[in-house]
C-alpha cells in the first residue's frame, strides 16, 4: 500500500545564530544528509513524497498553551540578540527568525503522516522533520525541541480520527519528557522511551525518566521507561528490550496505530548517546513494530547527531517500511548486565499493570541504589566511565564458535515465490510475487526422496521438486522467500530434504520452526549448523542447544510469550542464514498466528524464510503466508488473552535450560531456576 516520506525544504532554515556548544549538533545538515542518502539509495523514488503542510494554531493547541504558541510566533521578529535571550530561558534551546515556520512545518509533517495513514492512502511512513519535538512541553521548549510533533500527532489521530490506542514508540537516547508529561494520565497513549540515564546523570537529569515513573491515575502502566544506565548499549541490548519489555506490552495494549519517535542519537557513532548499536539494528526495530497496529506506523525524526550513522540508520528505517527485509545483525546477540538489570527493573515496574508480565517474573533483581543527591541533579559522570561492552561477560563459548559472518548474497531479484503444487487461481498475491512453474529435475528429487518412503507417492514427489526448485533459488540468491506445499503425510520427510539440501547447499546455520506433530529427523547431524525448534511436542524439553521442543501454546497470551520468549530470542542468538517455518500435521495455527509468526521469522536471514505448508491447507493460508513473507503486515491478533499456567511453565522450564548457552533468553539479571 505504500510509504509515504514528508518532508519540506524549508525546514533546513533554522540554525543557531551564536556560539553554544551545547546546541550547535542540531544543525540543516541533519537533514539534508538523510535525505541525499535516500535519494542515492533510490528509496525516496520509492516513496510517496508529500510536501509538508503547516500545523494551525488550533493543531499546535492540541498539546500547546495558546500563551506559548504566541510567544513562538513572536520570535519571527525579533533580533539576534532578542533571540538568544528569550533562548537562554530555555534548557539547551536556540530560536532563529525561521524557528516558528520550520516548527509548524514539523509538527505539520506528522499531522499529514498520520492522515496519509489512517485514511488509507500509504500503510506507513517517515516524517524528516526538525526542529525535533519529544522534549517540548505544553508551555516550554526544550532540548531543541519547540512543539511535540509527535504529541501533537497523537491527539490529533485521538481527536480527528477517533483513535482508542495510540502506541508511541521513543528510540531517541534521550528521554522524551515533553511526551511523558503530556499523556502521563492517559490510558489512550501508550508511551515507550528507553534512554540514556546513568543514574539520573545524564541530561535531562529527571527523577522521572526512571523505571519508577509509570503514569499516573488512570495512566497507570500506560507510561513505560527503560533507563540505560551505562552508555555502549549495542544490539542485543536493544533487541531484547523490544521482546522482553516493549512488545508484550505492546501486543497487549493493541495499537491501532504506532507512532515512532525516531530519534538516532541511539546509534553507534553519535556524540549524544555514545551507544553501540548499529543502524541494521533500526530496520529490526521497525520491523518488529510493523506487527503492530496492521502495520500502520508513522515515524518521525527526532534527534540523530553523527551524520553518517543518522544518514544509514534513515535509510534502514525507510527501506525496511518499504517491505524490504532487515539485513542481519552483526556482533555476538548477548545482552550486557547492565541492560537486563534495566529491563528486568522496568518489567517488575509495569508487572501489576500488564498480564503479560505478570506469573513469569518469579524472582526479583536488587537494583542498584539510587544515586540522586539531595539537589536532585546527580553529579556529572567521570569521562571514561566503564563501557558497558567491557564488562559484559564473553559470549557463551558454543555459539560463538559457529558465529561467523552470515553469508550474504546480493539483493535477490524476485523477493516472493509462490511455490504449490498446482498454481492457485484463487490466491490473493502481490502483482510481484511470482508463482513458480519450476521444478526441480525429476531424476534429482527420485534421488532425494529415495530413502524416504513417504515421499514414493507420486504427489509427494511432485511437491518435492517444486519445493527443491524454489529452494535452490533461494541458496542461489534469486529468490528472497517463498511458500511451497506437501501431502501431509509427506511433511516429514518433505522437511528432512529440505535441511539436507538447504545444509548440502550453502547455508551455514539453518533456523527449522516445524510446528505441529513433526519430529526431527532421525539423521540431523549435532554439528550446531542446524537449530531445531518444534513448537507441538508433547512437552517441553530441550534435548541440547540446538533441539528444542515446546507444547502448542493454547491461547493468544501463550502463542505471542512463545514467539517472543522463546522463538526469537533463540532465532537471534543462533543467526541463521536460512529460516525453515513448516506447519505440519496438527499445528492448529489459525491464520493470523501463522502469518505472525512467519512476519517476526522474516527479521532472520535477511529474510531467506521459506514456509513449508500442508496442501490440503486452505489458499486463504497460503495466500497470507505469502503476502507477509513478501513484507505486508499480519493482521491484527486483536485483544490477546493470559497465557495458560501451562504454557508459562514450559517457558520458563526452556528458559532454566538454555539461559546459559543462549543469553537473548535472559530476561532480566537473574540466576536461572534449575
Ligand atoms: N551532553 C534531542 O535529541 N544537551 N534533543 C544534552 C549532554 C541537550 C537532545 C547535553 C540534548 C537535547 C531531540
Ligand atoms: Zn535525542
């Protein structure tokens, strides 16, 4: 449906008139290099471009004192050194003649974002906009920011548009108080920022950006704040923050859109946020969030100070709303200390307002005391403070061992096959997305299925050389992803060919998710290029790192603590180059679980995720399967029941297991029950 980027020249107008080192990083540069950055990398041609409008007064009113509003207007007229005295009544803010036009032409982009979105003409998209907002407060500018464009996003999709839940995402490294302070007693937004904090040393110096600060009255739960208490998060950091806090949240909250406060100061490089994550990183986010809200999520630019990194990191952002997939993620997948105490302090905050979060957190973390000083603004960091990676232990000696760089081919040139056995003409496809007439040669597949009985039928064969031909395209780079079927008697084998063959032909680490009754393969070599992962056994057992076996979760709750608790974590911190999702006899998946799946699955190997489906399965399924493999959203699981008790135990019995070799599990900084 399309991505729509927002932008306007004119907001390059506004710079800082004096010396002030603390202001002069927020400079036109910013945007002039995201935006050359995305024309070079032909993804701006690929976007609807919308020039952007000015937000009205009654707009900015939406979040703004109307005293405020004129007093910003005012600042039109007046001179240099009026400027930078109203300025200095400020904290880390500069005005120019230009400030109030580029500010309601910012806070305009994201009126027009949501707009394009929520009426349907894109799915998503990026508003490139400064000044930058998510610090403004209804009567005060601050940290560069003049009005919450973000904010005033949101009340307008509240106000004009009827919106219940409205999900507002901050990855900025710093904490968007002006966000917080505006929705802070209001259960219709959801705000999420995690942040640079250091125990309250670093800037903004709030009490309130703490884990603690959850909302107030009937915004109880409904503002959540993970605090980075070390700089060097990197991501892994970042990731397990998304699974283990903000996205069981999320998915209970049920957005009906998600605003993203897309700010890359968190990206390694900038001087702001000293992080270490890179911007790849920002293409798994967003995808992660596209499962949201039936991917309806508008970003907007907040901060980002290292040309080069916010430039990528932009382009990653963009090309990931455009459907494309997430290229992997480099550097070992183990979250540092320092990061799981935040989260785990985080989850035991938000704990008695989210079922998500409730039965699974059994032991609680100490944290660390408070270092506030009576004057409420800590003393300032010593430089050179203990990087977070330093103290990070060493990765768990298994995996590491096979954590090579994935092999990476260049962009395939079909991104979607459709591989049935009889071409579908009752599928609902993508223009693009190719049914394959190909077959494998049929002496080649005899061979393959020879030592299968299962596979003599003539039906499972035919099936079998429709499934090696669209493999063989993916391993050579042709075909990013795609569906193929079986005869149900034939999964089995059909799957065990399929690892040989993808394992025989150049995939490194192989990533199998068989759900249903599928057992692995008698003959899987425990050589740590396959993850085997069943999701359907009788009952939960991991019979080494690398074979695990989990009931079929019954209810929503439990499906979505499967995936996210235990799927990803283990998908991530394996790396696969090849993902194999098979939904065997008795998955018992209805549609927008399997496609939910298969979406998340899509972050792994540069999307190379191939569907194994049942023939007899309906072209409903494998026309879904087949529109979100291609990049589309799943549809919206709606309201998510509590997981069984069950369905618990057997995550946290996997969790005890595998914790020491894969450290993505870890949800917070605890010694594992045995
Ligand atoms: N070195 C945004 O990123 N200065 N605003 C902090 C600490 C203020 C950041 C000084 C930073 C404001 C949108
Ligand atoms: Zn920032």
């Amino acid at each position: 449906m399309g991505t729509a980027l927002v932008y306007h020249e004119d907001m390059t107008a506004t710079r800082l008139l004096w010396d002030d080192p603390e202001c002069e990083i927020e400079r036109p540069e910013r945007l002039t290099a995201a935006l050359d950055r995305l024309r070079q990398r032909g993804l701006e041609q690929r976007c609807l471009r919308l020039s952007a409008r000015e937000a009205s007064k009654e707009e900015l009113g939406l979040v703004h004192s109307p005293e405020y509003v004129s007093l910003v207007r005012k600042t039109q007229v007046l001179g240099e050194e009026e400027l930078q005295a109203l300025s200095r009544q400020f904290d880390a803010i500069y005005f120019h003649p230009s400030t109030f036009h580029c500010a309601r032409l910012a806070a305009g982009a994201g009126l027009q974002l949501v707009d394009a979105v929520l009426t349907g003409t894109v799915q998503n998209g990026l508003a490139l906009v400064r000044p930058p907002g998510h610090h403004s407060q209804r009567a005060a500018a601050n940290g560069f920011c003049v009005f919450n464009n973000v904010a005033i996003a949101a009340a307008h999709a509240k106000q004009k548009h009827g919106l219940h839940r409205i999900l507002i995402v901050d990855w900025d490294v710093h904490h968007g108080q002006g966000i917080q302070y505006l929705f802070e007693d209001d259960p219709s937004v959801l705000y999420f920022s995690w942040h640079r904090y250091e125990h309250g040393r670093f800037w903004p110096f709030l009490r309130e950006s703490d884990a603690d600060a959850v909302g107030r009255g009937q915004g109880l739960g409904f503002t959540v704040n993970l605090p980075w208490n070390q700089v060097g998060m990197g991501n892994a950091d970042y990731m397990a923050a998304f699974l283990h806090l903000l996205l069981p949240l999320a998915f209970e909250f049920d957005p009906e859109l998600v605003l993203v406060s897309a700010g890359f100061d968190s990206v390694i490089g900038d001087p702001e946020g000293q992080m270490q994550a890179t911007p790849e990183c920002f293409a798994h986010l967003t995808q992660l969030l596209q499962v949201l809200a039936g991917g309806r999520v508008c970003a907007m630019l907040e901060g980002g100070y290292h040309l080069e990194s916010l430039a990528e990191s932009v382009c990653m952002t963009v090309q990931t709303l455009l459907g494309d997939p997430a290229p992997p993620l480099s550097g070992p997948m183990v979250p540092c200390q320092s990061a799981l105490e935040s989260i785990q302090s985080a989850r035991a905050a938000q704990a008695p307002y989210w079922k998500s979060l409730q039965l699974q957190d059994a032991t609680p973390v100490p944290t660390s005391p408070s270092t506030h000083s009576p004057e409420g603004r800590p003393p300032p960091l010593l430089p050179g403070g203990p990087m977070c990676k330093a103290a990070a232990p060493a990765p768990a000696p298994a995996p590491s061992s096979f954590l090579d760089q994935p092999c990476l081919c260049p962009a395939p040139s079909v991104r979607t096959t459709v591989a049935l056995t009889a071409p579908d003409t009752t599928l609902v496809l993508p223009p693009d997305v190719i049914q394959q007439e190909g077959s494998a040669l049929r002496e080649e597949t005899e061979a393959w299925a020879r030592p299968h009985k299962s596979l003599a039928r003539e039906e499972a064969l035919t099936a079998l050389g429709k499934l090696l031909y669209l493999l063989d395209g993916m391993l050579d780079g042709q075909v990013n992803s795609g569906i193929a079927a079986t005869p149900a008697s034939a999964a089995a084998a059909t799957l065990d060919v399929a690892i040989q063959r993808g394992l025989s032909h150049g995939a490194q680490r192989l990533l199998c998710v068989a759900l249903g009754q599928l057992d692995r393969p008698p003959d899987l070599a425990h050589d740590g290029r396959t993850l085997w992962l069943n999701i359907g056994g009788k009952e939960a057992a991991a019979l080494s790192m690398f074979h695990v076996s989990t009931p079929l979760p019954v209810m929503t709750g439990g499906f979505l603590s499967c995936i996210l608790g235990l799927v990803l974590p283990l998908a991530y911190g394996f790396q696969p180059d090849l993902v194999l999702v098979a939904l065997g006899p008795g998955h018992g998946l209805q549609g927008p679980h399997a496609a939910l799946l298969s979406a998340m699955l899509r972050g792994l190997a540069g999307g190379r995720v191939l569907a194994l489906l049942e023939e007899d399965s309906t072209p409903q399924l494998a026309g879904i399967l087949a529109r979100v493999l291609h990049g589309e959203a799943p549809p919206s699981l709606g309201p998510s029941s509590m997981a069984s008790p069950e369905d618990v135990q057997a995550l946290m019995y996997l969790r005890g297991q595998l914790e020491p070799q894969w450290k993505m599990l870890q949800v917070g900084a605890f010694t594992p029950q045995k």
